[in-house]
C-alpha cells in the first residue's frame, strides 16, 4: 500500500477476496486507488489488514480477517472486507 500526498491510498498484489478495496477481486500488478478513501494521512500495513488514520482523527480498518471486536477496540470503522 502506498499514500500519496494528496490523501489518497493506493493498493496493489493479491487480491482474491477484495483485499485491495478496489471493489474487484482481480490481481493488480500496478497500483489502483483504494475506493471511498481520502485525507488520510497515515498508514500502517500487515499482510492481513491495513488501518489508515485521517485527518478528521478516525482510524479506518481494512482486513480480509476483520472481526466485530477488532473494530470495536479500536473504536474504527470497517473499510473493507
């Protein structure tokens, strides 16, 4: 996953369950925006989920294993699943 500047996130790799949050399943080998997310301005990414913090203070949690109490600790909402 990469942050652009401008607050955009962008994802590429595997992608069989939607992990990328493109709104596909299809494989990217070059970067495509992750939908619905902007003014982030950090991220941090593991191999199963990525959290990005906003500009407005939330944590937006994506996963492809996310769980209700995952989102619930960390008072985020689900991004994608």
């Amino acid at each position: 996953m990469a942050l652009k500047s401008d607050g955009t996130v962008w994802a590429w790799g595997c992608n069989s369950s939607g992990q990328l949050g493109d709104g596909t399943t299809t494989q990217r080998l070059t970067p495509v925006q992750v939908s619905g997310l902007s003014g982030v301005i950090a991220i941090a990414a593991e191999q199963d989920f990525t959290l990005a913090l906003k500009s407005d203070g939330t944590v937006w949690v994506g996963a492809t294993t996310l769980t209700g109490n995952l989102a619930t600790a960390l008072r985020a909402t689900a991004l994608f699943r």
